[in-house]
C-alpha cells in the first residue's frame, strides 16, 4: 500500500487560529492552529470524543467557537451572517458520518437538494447532466431512482459523497468516511477519496481512526490530543515518532 | 422538577416565536406544504371518520334512556348536535391528530436530527426550520380544522343512525331539528378553536423532533412527549376557549 505524498505548502484555504470551544466545564478545542492548503488531504487523528467532529462542525459553521478565528477561502466564519455562510458552504463540501441522506427521497432528489439554493439557477437538463456526473463519479449511476433504504452501507457512502460534490466543491470535510464499513469497501472509499482530490484538486479535512484510510489519503496528519494541535507530519513521520501519545494510534 | 418545566416553556415559546419570524420569509416551501398537506390530511382522513362516526352513534345511543324517562327523546338530535359540534368533535379530532400525526412528526424529526439529516439540510443551504417546521406546522393548523369539520358532519350522521335504532327519526326532521338547535355561536367558537389545536399538534411535535438527542431511545421520547404535551395543550387551549365563549356570552 503506497501513501499519499505530501503536497507543496502553497495557498492556505483553512486557516484557524486559536480556537475555543468548550462544553460547559470540558474544553473540547484549545488554543488550537491549523492550515490547509490547496489541493492537500490533512487527517486529523485523536481518541473518539477528542472533538474531532467538533472542529469540524466549527469549520462549517454548524457550531460557534468561543474564541478564536476560523478563515476558510479568506472569510472568518464566525463572523459570517446566514446567507454569507450559505455562499461560502457551496465551496466546501461536508460528508457527514452517519452519511445523512434524506430517507424520505429518492437518490436523485438527495443529490438535488444542495441545486435548491433560490440563488443557483439551472435549468433541468443542467441538473440532470451535474446528477448524472455526480453519480458516474462514485460509480453508481444506475442508482439514481432507488431509495436510500434499498442500499448497502457502502453505497450509501458513496451517495453521500456524490451528493457532497455536486457543487465540485474547492474543500471536503470528511467526518469518518470509512467508519461502519468492511476492510475493502473502507479501501474502495479512500480509493474514491484520492480519486477526487486529484480529478478537481480539491483539498480536504478528513476525520478518521481507520489507520489504513489514513494511510492512503494523508498527505499530512494532525493530532489532536487535550484539544490541541499536538504533533503534525506525514504519516511516516507520526508511525516513527517515539512520543507514545502519538506512537499508540499507530500500532 | 419545576425549574426545569419553566426551563421548557420557555424554550417552547422561543421556538414558537421563530415560526412567526420565519413564516414571512423567502423563500416559501410550496411544494412541501402541499406534500405535508396531503399527508396530514390525507392520512389521518379514515381514523377520523371512524371515530367520529361511532362517537356520534354511541353518544345518542346512550344519552336515549336519558331523555326517555323525561319523554324528551324528540330533544335527541338537539342535545347530540350541541354537543358534537361544540366540544365532542373538535377535541376527538385533535385527540387523534395528536396521537397519530404529532408522534409521526416528533419521530420523524427526530430520526433526522440524530441521523444529522437535519445539519446536512443547513450545510446543503436550505433552511430547515423552513422547510421542515414551517411547512408542517402550517398543514396541522390549516388541515385538522378542515378534519374535525369533516368529523362533525360524520359524527351528526352517526347520530342520525343512533336515533334510528330504536325510534324513527326521519332524514329531513333530523336535520332541520339540528339546524333550529345550532347558532353561529355553536359553530364558530368550535371551529376557531381547531385552528389553535392544529397550531399546538405540529409545533409540539417539531420542537420535540427538533431537540431530539440521545439516539433511538430520544427518537422514542420525542415521538412520545410530542403526544402527550400536544393531548394536554388540547385540553388547555379547550378550557380558555370555553371560558372566552362565556366571556362573549356565546355559551
């Protein structure tokens, strides 16, 4: 199994500075740093419940900080009002863990719904063209009419990830894509990762503990251990580091 | 204990607020209204007729030996019409709306709230306060009084059919016997007051779908919850209402 290189540090599209959030008394995020650059997959690995999933909900906007900036493509997202924060989610692309496609719609009207925006206007065929390339990317254009409920976990995944680029977004957030799955179909998902990343170029944060995923996306990897930014490095540097709160993820 | 029901109210009439801020919004949910419309109504449309149908010919059946013994067993369909239109009707039909559509509502809310169905619908920019509180709320308060004034012309039926059992009534008495009874003052007042029922059933069941946590077991909870804090805000919304008929002296 190769592992992704690691990119040329160039134009930042996440840059976090500082950032707070905490639950009552726990402080889940804490004084943390961070930047993504364009076109690099970065894994963030830590212990579940670590706020993995809360960093990026942060990211997203989903959540506020309690300190701390969050500029993602120039924009500090804290500070964007609602329709600000709907134009920047059109560039970032969000793959949520329990993959959270609507039950009640077909695949075709999951993969429409992010089209809804009364400020996207495109015609039928255009939808019809942007579905069925969406589709073809994750290789299961023949689903289009089925249910999610007649899928199998993988597929599902792979819906959701079809869904997540419809508006070929510049940034993916992935929030455990490979968790729930079997070994191959996990590979096959990382497989599609990469596939993405070099057909649009896109750069993206990825959640995960699945060491084998993490070892075919990641061009780098950053720990997140009590809330902070702990280590940082390629996934050689991190599987030989002697530090043992880095070193038991690894082995 | 009672801090944490005033903590509740409180959170209750700040969602309530936000539907009155967001109901005058763009963009409108159209289509959804209409589908949950039909669901609604569409559904709930048996349960209704039958019940209504055998709470109006158990209702005469049994008030019969009554009136009997005071020979006033011509007074019947006066007595079963006020009745079933001022207070048996309307609150059944809400009883059953409660139980059938504000479980279906909180459940379904719910699922999609701990599957982050509902945070995929705010990163895919729509609303989903709009699209899914809204649209529902509006088809509860517009389709249960068109409900409970479908379940007062069945239930009158079964009434006819009660005072056919065992005495004969004939078609054209009956009905001009229930037209003398009934005043604007009977029906207006009822029917009023099925718009506030509705308004209650799909506000509670959405708030509680809404703040769904803790997996299946709160899916559970909130479906459950929906049903019996709506069945109460029936009862109550009943009091004030007669005590507001009694005020304009329409009792």
């Amino acid at each position: 199994m190769t592992t992704n290189k690691p990119i040329i540090k160039k134009e930042s599209v996440i840059s976090i500075n500082d950032l707070n959030k905490a639950f009552g008394d726990h402080k889940v995020i804490n004084e943390f740093n961070f930047n993504l650059f364009r076109g690099e997959n970065v894994v963030v690995l830590g212990k579940s419940g670590s706020g993995k999933s809360v960093l990026i909900k942060l990211i997203i906007g989903l959540m506020k900080p309690d300190k701390g900036t969050i500029h993602v493509l120039g924009n500090n997202v804290p500070e964007l009002n609602s329709s600000e924060l709907d134009e920047m989610r059109v560039k970032i692309g969000f793959l949520f863990q329990s993959n959270a496609l609507y039950d009640s719609m077909t695949v075709r009207e999951n993969l429409e719904f992010p089209l809804r925006r009364h400020w996207i206007k495109t015609s039928k065929q255009d939808v019809n063209a942007l579905v069925i390339e969406a589709l073809t990317n994750v290789g299961l254009p023949e689903t289009i009419d089925m249910m999610p409920s007649e899928l199998s976990g993988g597929m599902r995944k792979r819906i959701a990830l079809a869904r997540t680029l419809i508006l070929k977004p510049e940034i993916i957030l992935y929030d455990e894509p490979t968790t729930g799955l079997d070994p191959i179909t996990g590979k096959e998902i990382s497989q599609l990762m990469l596939d993405i990343q070099k057909k649009y170029n896109t750069s993206s944060i990825i959640i995960s503990h699945d060491i084998n995923c993490v070892k075919i996306v990641a061009n780098r990897i950053v720990m997140l251990i009590d809330g902070t930014c702990y280590a940082t490095g390629t996934f050689q540097e991190l599987e030989n580091s002697k530090d043992p709160k880095v070193k038991q993820f690894f082995e | 204990m009672l801090k944490n029901i005033f903590i509740e109210v409180g959170l209750i009439a700040r969602f309530t607020g936000r539907f009155f801020v967001e109901v005058f919004k763009p963009q409108f949910e159209f289509k959804e209204f209409l589908r949950q419309c039909f669901y609604i109504g569409n559904k709930s449309l048996p349960l209704v007729v039958i019940t209504a149908f055998i709470m109006g010919l158990v209702l005469t059946m049994q008030s019969r030996p009554t009136l009997l013994e005071f020979g006033a067993q011509a007074w019947l369909p006066k007595m079963i019409s006020v009745s079933l239109i001022r207070e048996i009707a309307p609150v059944i039909t809400a009883l059953i709306c409660a139980g059938k559509i504000g479980s279906g509502i909180g459940a379904e809310l719910g699922s999609m709230k701990v599957t982050e169905q509902i945070d995929a619908m705010d990163v895919s920019g729509t609303n989903p306060y709009k699209f899914l509180v809204v649209t529902r709320v509006m088809a509860t308060t517009l389709m249960i009084p068109l409900l409970a004034i479908l379940a007062d012309a069945v239930s009158l039926y079964g009434g006819y059919l009660g005072c056919n059992i065992k005495g004969v009534v004939s078609w054209d008495l009956f009905w001009n016997q229930i037209f003398d009874t009934l005043v604007f003052g009977d029906i207006l007042p009822s029917i009023i007051k099925t718009f506030f029922f509705g308004f209650v059933i799909g506000i509670i069941g959405c708030y509680q779908g809404f703040n769904s946590s803790k997996g299946t077991e709160g899916v559970g909870q909130s479906a459950n919850s929906a049903v019996v804090i709506s069945s109460l805000l029936v009862f109550i919304i009943d009091l004030l209402a007669v005590q507001i008929t009694d005020v304009l002296n329409l009792n």
